[in-house]
C-alpha cells in the first residue's frame, strides 16, 4: 500500500525531523537519508504494511529506503526481544513492593491473584502489577464507603468518601477497582472468579481468566 501526501509542517530534532501531512499523518524523516530540510509544500509518498507499518518512504520522487519482509521481521523480533527485557527488569525492581501489595490483600484477592498466576505463567512479569493495582484500590473503596449505594455516588464524583485514592488511576482502573469493591461488599466470593482487569483490554486468554 502507497499513501501520496503533501507535508504541512516540520520539526527539527538533534538526528530527525518531525514531519505532519495535510491528514494528520505525523512520522519521522531520519537526518541522515536525506540532504536538506524537508519542506512545507514537499511530497512524501510512504509504503506502508498493514495500514500502519512504514516499510519504505520517497521525498519528492526519490526513494530514501525500503525495508524487505526479512528486514521488517528482524525488526520485529529484536523490539519484542527489548521489551520483555525491560519488562522483566521492571518486575525484578518492583517485586519486593509486588509481594508486599499481595500480602496485604484480603483473602479473597489473594486467591484472584493466584487465579491469574496459575493460568497465566508470565502473569507476574506481564499483568500483575497492573492487577494488584486494582485489587488495592477496590480495598480502599470498599473501606471507605462501606456500601454499593456509596460506591455508586462515589464513582459519579458526588462524594470525597476516599481521600486516599491513588491519583494515578485511567479509566478502566477506576472502574474495574470500584466493580471489585462493589463485589467485595455484596459478594465478596466472586471477587475470585471475576474477569482480569486488563482483560478486556488484552483478552482473557491472554490475562489468564480461563
């Protein structure tokens, strides 16, 4: 797949430039393809796999490169390589903190935990401390308010029933956290067996749910 655009604006960085098209298009020309300053008005023709991967680019007529299926795989495999390195050393930094947060769960959250641990092998290293996250965060909820009734008013942003809610929460945790506190209040036994809280996002499979 080609993609004809027309660049609108630059930005000069220390080794590439910041480049925008007339659709919104925004990606990299990296200094050393090119002689010159790409400019406002130039022409930019990207090749692109599956609608997103930019495997080859022409300036004005002329190709600055063109990367093969081999070349696109090696890239690939060498990024996954990367990330579950700085993935495990993250898990490594943080597992003293990890296991602390586990200890001082309820029960009932411990065996969740365990639920994704024992489906998932790489849950540790992957997803648990976004889970944990969660789980600590329903705990605090539930607490505080004490009922679903309160949950509810809470989750509208009608009430300041917790003062100590984490700051760093994205939608789908505030919302898996206050439905986790919801069922630790009405039917703390199925706090266990409900979905992973980045399943739906990453799949249950994936997660460890089943």
């Amino acid at each position: 797949m080609r993609d004809d655009l027309t660049i609108y604006s630059v930005s000069e960085g220390d080794d590439a430039f910041s480049v925008r098209a007339e659709n919104g298009t925004g990606f990299i020309i990296e200094k050393k393809l090119v002689n010159e300053c790409p400019k406002v008005g130039d022409k930019v023709s990207l090749y692109l796999v599956n609608g997103s991967i930019i495997r080859g680019m022409s300036l004005n007529g002329v190709l600055l490169f063109y990367k093969s299926d081999l070349q696109l795989e090696q890239e690939r495999q060498e990024w996954l390589t990367n990330y579950k390195k700085e993935k495990q050393e993250k898990f490594e930094e943080n597992k003293y903190q990890m296991d602390s947060d586990y200890e001082s769960l309820p029960p009932v959250f411990k065996q969740r935990i365990d639920r994704f641990r024992k489906h998932n092998p790489d849950f540790r290293v992957d997803y648990e401390a976004y889970e944990l996250f969660c789980c600590k965060e329903a705990v605090k909820i539930a607490d505080a308010c004490k009922t679903t009734e309160n949950i509810e008013e809470f989750k509208k942003g009608l009430t300041g029933l917790v003062p100590n809610l984490d700051k760093g929460h994205s939608g789908n945790t505030f919302d898996m956290a206050c439905g986790l506190a919801r069922l630790y209040i009405e039917s703390p036994e199925f706090v266990t067996s409900a979905m992973g809280s980045l399943a739906p996002l990453v799949g249950s499979k994936e997660y460890g749910d089943l």
